[in-house]
C-alpha cells in the first residue's frame, strides 16, 4: 500500500497538447463528446499527447463469496471455477469479445472455493473464498489488503510488457449480493434501492438476497468512512483485487476501465482509499443493476454506453475499446484545419 504514496496527477501539459490537438481537427469543438475527454485523459495518464492503445488487456478476478449459503444465487458456486476454465481455455464470452477488440485476457484465480489448475489461469489465491457477510465478516483486514496487492501486482506486470489499457473483469457467484451490500451503505440507501436480480432471482430469491444484505450490515456495522474496513467486511476478494487494479493503474501510470456494477463498486473503493485514483479511471458503461447509475454518479462519472449489460467478466468494459479506436482514428488523422482551406471553429464566450 505504500506504492500509493508515488502516486502523482496526469500530465496536465500532455493534456493540453491533446486538447490542442483536438481543437486543430476540421470538425466543430467538442463534437466528439465524451470520447475526446477520454483521449485528453489517456494522454494525461501516459504523459504523451501521441499515444497508442495497442496492447490491452482484461484482468478477470475470480473469486467465490460464502454469501451463496444464504440461497442468494440462482447457481452454486461450482460455476465460478467452470467459467475460470472457459476463460483461461480462451471460449468464455469474455475471451470471445476480446478477440473482436485484440484485447489479451487473463484470469485470476484471487480467491476461488476450490484451488483449480488451468493453464492460462494465474495464481494468486489469498484464501479458498470468503466468509458469509450474513453471519460476519468477508475476510480479515489482512486479507483485503494481500488482494489489493495482487491486483496492484497484475498492474505492475502488464505495465512492464508494455499494456498500453487495462480492463476489470470478474467472476464470482454470489459476487452482485457483496456488491449490493457495499453499495447500500457507500450511497446510505437502504438495500431494497440497490440490490438487483443479479444474474435472475425470482422473487422470493430477490427477498432473501435482500434480507441477506440487511443482516450483513447489522451484524458487521461496517463504517463508510472507512473504505477498507467496509470491503473486509462486506466485500469479495474479486472486488478487493479490481479495487488494486484501480489502485495500480494510477501508480503504473496504466489507465485502468471500470466494466459495470461489481467493478464500479471496487471503483469506488478504491477512490475511497486514495481519491486522485479516480483520474486514472475510464468509464465504460451504465449497468442495468440498480446501483449501476448510482455508482457512477456517487464517482462522478458518466458512461460512454447504455446498452442494460449485465454479463460481467470484463465484456461491458471491452466495448469501450472500438469506440476509442474510432476516436483515435479521428484524433490522428490529418484532416485538420491546417491543411483545408477553412477557418477553426472558435469557442464562443
């Protein structure tokens, strides 16, 4: 945790020089929107106005939750070590999109209930799984921090192969009731506000999970103020090593994509840990969870895709990925207004 302490803002002259370089493109100001203030922030994070995104990579934290007791899925956690298979087998539908993007995906084992061996799947077991928030805490303070570290690590190893572009990604049944617990006492909502279907409760299903979350945070009476705490106690060890991976993108310098509701949640502890992490942070889309907009707004940030996906392991956060390559197209091209003979477009006062 010490490495958070290098941690310095983006290049405000490279951000600059982008903002320049956008205004000099034969189009009206601005008229990118949303994609040219992530260009400018990408080229804050790498300190070079002519950056490349040639090099991504999707980091799959999987993990199991002991939550799942508590009948609050509609699968067992059997199904976290299947999908981690597929995904280090490259079939998942994470690996699927991410050959559409030329993105490399790599899946973490971080926490599974049962220790799998799968090539292409790395190592980094804190413990098998966590403790049911219903009954007490996740993990110990310990624990929490080991699994930042990891992910801080994974940060550190991609950035030294030259990852221009990370993105979160997870996996972990019962991973949207930890999140939903986290989210209901972040934003002081109340857990029947920010608790969702996951991935397809029926009712009474809906009815447990909730009443799942209200015990979890009567019994650990977690402190909001203390964003560490409140992830050992309510949390996952998937969300505690997207919450390094955050973390790692602003000490790398590496910019860092939050998917949807669960890495949003690991966002936004991480922001909490360390506030100017949150510069080093892309958004990509608005979950169809009911915390997915809150989370965002309570960051302070707006998604560049509403499109209701819920699928996880990193799939929404790819779909950034060809809109900034459009973007770029546009940034790097020389249809600029120095070569047309037309006048810039100038901000009006």
């Amino acid at each position: 945790m010490k490495r958070m302490n290098s941690i310095t803002p983006p290049d405000a002259e490279a951000m600059e020089l982008a903002r320049g370089k956008w205004n000099g493109i034969a189009k009206p100001l601005g008229s990118l929107g949303l994609l040219e203030e992530a260009v400018i922030r990408i080229a804050g994070i790498r300190s070079d106005p002519h950056f490349r995104l040639d090099r991504r990579g999707v980091v799959v934290m999987c993990a199991d939750n002991g939550v799942v007791r508590e009948g609050v899925t509609q699968t067992g956690s059997e199904v976290t070590g299947i999908v981690a298979r597929a995904i280090a087998a490259g079939t998942s539908n994470v690996n699927l999109i991410a050959d559409q993007f030329r993105a490399a995906v790599f899946p973490v084992d971080i926490g599974m209930k049962e220790g799998i061996e799968a090539t292409g799947l790395l190592s980094r077991r804190i413990r098998s799984g966590t403790g049911d928030i219903a009954e007490g805490p996740a993990m110990s303070m310990e624990d929490a921090e080991r699994a930042i570290a990891a992910g801080m690590d994974a940060v550190k190893d991609l950035s030294e192969k030259r990852y221009d572009i990370i993105l979160t990604g997870e996996m972990g049944i019962g991973n949207t009731t930890t999140s939903s617990a986290i989210a209901s006492v972040l934003l002081g909502l109340p857990p029947e506000e920010v608790t969702g279907r996951g991935a397809g409760l029926d009712s009474e299903g809906l009815r447990r999970k909730i009443n799942a979350i209200k015990r979890a945070i009567h019994v650990n009476r977690p402190d909001k103020n203390n964003p560490l705490e409140l992830l050992a106690k309510l949390g996952g060890l998937d969300i505690a090593g997207m919450t390094g991976l955050y973390l790692g993108g602003a000490v790398y310098r590496v910019p860092v994509v939050v998917d949807g509701f669960i890495s949003a949640v690991a966002a936004a502890i991480a922001c909490g840990i360390c506030p100017p992490v949150r510069d080093f942070i892309l958004c990509s889309h608005v979950s169809r969870e009911p915390a997915g907009s809150l989370l965002l707004r309570h960051l302070g940030m707006k998604p560049l895709i509403t499109a209701e996906l819920c699928l996880g392991e990193g799939t929404g956060g790819l779909f950034l990925l060809p809109l900034l390559d459009g973007a770029l197209a546009v940034y790097n091209s020389s249809h600029r207004f120095d070569n047309l003979p037309m006048e810039r477009y100038v901000e009006l006062q």
